[in-house]
C-alpha cells in the first residue's frame, strides 16, 4: 500500500514538472519568432513616437547607432584577441569584411551629417515631418540589417520561405486491380516572381537616394545579393538545403537538451517524493493530493 501511495505521488508531482517545462518551451519557441518580436518592436516604437515626440526619437537614434558602434567594436577586438590559426584566404576574406565595414561606418555617418545639414536649413514643421519620415526609413533599415546578420535572405526581403503542398496520393479499390490517384496540390510556395515582386518594393524602400538612413546604402546592397541569391534556382536551392540542415541541427539540439532536463527533473521528482514521505510521515498522501488539487 505504501508503495502505492509513494509512486502516485510520485506520478502527480511528474506530472507537475512536465507540465512546467512544456510550458517554459512553449515560451521560449514563441520568444523565438523575429517576426513578432519586429512587429512588436515597432508598435512600441509609434506608441513612444506619439507620446515623446519626434525629439525622443531623434535622441533614441543616435544612442542606438552609438551601442551599434560599440557592439562592432567589441566584436573586432574579440576577434583581435582570440589566437586563432587561419589560413591565407580565410585572414583574406576577415580583411575585407573589416574594411567593407569601415566602409559602411564612414558612408553612413556622412549621410547623418548630411541630414543634420538638412535639418538646420528647415523650420519646425518641415523638420518634423523629416523626423517621421526618417523614423520609418530607419525602421525598415534595421529590419534589413537584422535579417542579413542572421543569413535569413527571405528576412532581408521581407518576406517567408512558403512550401506548402499536399503529396501526391494513390488509392486501390479492396480485392480489385482497379485504382486512382489524387494528384498533389501546392496551397503556398513562394515563387521566383514574388521574390522580384518584393525586391522592387525593397528596393524602393531602401535606395540610398530615398530612403535618409545612414546605413540605407548598406540595407540595399544586403537586399541586393539576397535577390540575386534567391533569384539563382541552383543557388536558392543550396540555400534552403543549408537552412534546413540549420534547422535539423537545432532541433536535435533541443530534443538532447529536452531529454537530459528530463531525466534530471525525473531524478529529482524521486528524490522530493522520498523526502517528503519521510518528513510527511501518515499526511504525505493527504497533502500530496490536496495539492494535485490546488494546481
């Protein structure tokens, strides 16, 4: 009877734990999607537009530009530090990231430069609609950016990898030779032609000569390969190939990471029951129950 007892208890307080970290990953996964963490993103910012005003966000500019500029430079002095043996192309190809770099930093702060040359020259109400103005641009910019430090060339255009389709399916009448089959249906797929379609929108959006960013040249060159990318059927498809064995890596990750919390709540899970038996004494079942009942 006490056997029971112990492994009921034990049973219901599993049960609590795997509920937990079904829940915590549940939270995680859905912290794991860009796409709303962008929409969200944004929605914060036009709510801090419309109660700050354009000067806050003006502010808030330069103070995300400044921590941009210290994040590049941590990362380079990392890569300083780090005593790392590579060959004569990889040191190659490092230099000319460094310098393309450099290059960006320099172009984008002479556009700010130039804005702020603009913006002496305007009165109030011209300087605020270039504010908001600029607000949009330099939202549409950092998405870009963000997408192309990710390697996510969909990202970067603004748009999802859709291959959506039902296989196709074939049916044999029972003791008969006779049979059919249903072809396959494609519900979505993205296509070569909404991929141009949505590079010229990008495009639009980002050209140097629109679009008052600093880092607007650089978001359209990112905008510029991954169409070029995606527009190339046997590059495209050694993208997706390499995006998929990505995924497949993180998800065995995870299921390894799953499978060793488990093993180690379960553990616990043990080891509280036994204590708490001991502790309990005659009202360990009473109390268990009347907390299974409680949560």
């Amino acid at each position: 009877m006490r056997r029971k007892q112990e492994r009921f208890s034990l049973l219901l307080l599993t049960l609590f734990c795997a509920s937990t970290l079904l829940l915590s990953l549940t939270t995680t996964i859905a912290l794991e999607d860009h796409y709303s963490d962008d929409y969200v993103r944004q929605v914060i910012e036009e709510d801090q537009q419309q109660y700050y005003g354009d000067e806050y966000y003006y502010d808030e500019y330069h103070a995300e530009q400044d921590l941009y500029n210290q994040q590049q430079q941590q990362q380079q002095q990392q890569q300083n530090d780090e005593p790392t043996m590579m060959t004569e192309e990889e040191r190659y190809l490092l230099e000319q990231e460094r310098l393309a770099q450099e290059q960006a930093d320099r172009i984008a702060a002479e556009r700010e430069r130039q804005f702020q040359a603009e913006l002496d020259r305007m009165d109030e109400e011209q300087r605020k609609k270039a504010l908001q103005q600029k607000k949009k641009d330099h939202r549409r910019v950092q998405q870009v950016l963000r997408a192309a430090n990710r390697n996510d060339l969909y990202g970067v255009l603004g748009m999802r990898n859709w291959n959506l389709k039902l296989p196709a399916k074939h049916f044999q009448l029972p003791g008969s030779s006779i049979g059919f089959t249903i072809p396959g249906i494609t519900i979505k797929e993205t296509t070569d032609k909404d991929i141009r379609k949505q590079f010229r929108l990008k495009a639009r959006q980002l050209h140097p000569d629109k679009n008052k960013d600093g880092r607007a040249e650089e978001a359209f060159m990112a905008a510029e390969t991954a169409a070029a990318i995606l527009s190339d059927p046997d590059q495209r498809q050694a993208y997706d190939q390499a995006m998929q064995q990505q995924r497949a890596q993180r998800m065995a990750a995870n299921k390894q990471l799953v499978s060793a919390a488990s093993k180690s709540m379960w553990q616990i899970s043990n080891q509280v029951v036994k204590t708490a038996h001991i502790l309990l004494g005659p009202f360990f079942t009473s109390v268990m129950i009347l907390l299974a009942i409680i949560i």
